[in-house]
C-alpha cells in the first residue's frame, strides 16, 4: 500500500532490512515507525516487530500493516469486506471534515479549504462516525477499529477535486502471518 510520508523509507526498506541481517532470538523495535514500512519489512523477514510513534495516525498506520488477519476477523459484522461494503454504502454525513477540510469551511472563517471536495468529505464523516458507533457497541474490537481508521487514513484516494462522490474504501489484503 503506497503512501506519501516525508521522510518515509519505503525505497530504502530492503537495504535497511539486509544490513540489519536474519532474525535472532531478539525484537525489532521501530521506535519511529511512521507508515510502518521497516517494522513490515522485518516482520516479514522474520523479526519479531514493536511499532511505536507518538503520532497516533502513524501508530494506527503501523498497527495495521502488521496485524494478523486472525486479530480482526470482524465477526461481528460479518467478516472485513462486508464492514467496508457497509462504510462504502453510508449516507454522507455533515461533520468535521466537511465542516474543516473542505469548501464549506468557507462558511465559517474566510478560507475555502480544497483538501476535499464536499461530498468525499461528508463520506469521510459518515465513515469515521459509523467506525466509532461500532466501537462504542463493541461490534468491534480495538484491532478491527484500527484497521478501519488505517483504511480510512489512505485519503490521497480521496483527494480528487475533479471525480465528486466517487471514492471509497478499499478492502486491505490482510496478511495471515504477520503479528
Ligand atoms: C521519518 S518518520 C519515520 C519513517 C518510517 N521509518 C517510514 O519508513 O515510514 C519519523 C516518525 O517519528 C515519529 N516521531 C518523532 N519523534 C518521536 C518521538 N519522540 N516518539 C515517538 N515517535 C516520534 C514521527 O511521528 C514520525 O512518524
């Protein structure tokens, strides 16, 4: 999954991963794991990884390049696809992205915001409110939340200003190794 993130060491990942060399008894630790790059390479090299950022989009961003499929088999809304086919399938919603990062801030200080257009923003806060409301009835765990933010989190496929209404979610290959 591509990402633009300053500083990122995605182009570099494979060299960093052959200097550290095979996995041994201990951990790796990415303290600044950022989009998660390295900690997923490791981890697929066989380390076992800790991820940790203070910037908890990073921390979310991370978690889910690494979690295990079997850590968020969203049983309770009836298996991943299905949760995104219902994020994908909510009724635009007027709240703070629409209200912040979009034109209609415009309505409210003297900047009209293009980050997105109106109507992928309203979709961004249906989206983010019904992940919350599914937290909050504990449809689903605290991993399967994190995977849906992370999902969510992609907004460069948001971003058109030219395509209105036209994004969504994607379904994530989750991975049955990694952990
Ligand atoms: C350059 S990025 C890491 C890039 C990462 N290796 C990648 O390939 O995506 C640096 C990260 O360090 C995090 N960071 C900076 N200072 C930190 C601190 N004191 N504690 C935890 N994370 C920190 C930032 O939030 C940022 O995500």
């Amino acid at each position: 999954m591509s990402f633009r993130y300053i500083g990122s060491k995605a182009r570099v990942v494979d060299t960093i991963i052959d200097r550290i060399g095979s996995p041994d008894s201990g951990m790796f630790i990415d303290a600044f794991s950022g989009t998660g790059a390295v900690a997923e390479a490791a981890s697929r090299a066989g380390w076992k990884v800790h991820v940790n950022d203070h910037l908890s989009s990073s921390a979310i961003m991370s978690f889910a390049r690494l979690v295990s499929k079997a850590d968020v088999l969203f049983s309770g809304l009836g298996g991943y696809a299905s949760a995104v086919e219902v994020l994908n399938s909510l009724k635009p919603q007027r709240g703070f992205i629409w209200r912040e990062y979009s034109p209609a801030s415009s309505q409210h200080c003297s900047v009209s915001r293009m980050y997105f257009t109106e109507g992928n923003a309203q979709k961004i806060d249906a989206i983010r409110s019904q992940i919350r409301e599914w937290r909050s009835r504990e449809d689903i765990n605290q991993s399967e939340e994190r995977v849906l933010i992370a999902d969510l989190g992609h907004v460069d496929k948001w971003r058109s200003q030219r395509r209105i209404d036209v994004m969504s979610m994607k379904p994530r290959k989750l991975s049955a190794v990694l952990s």
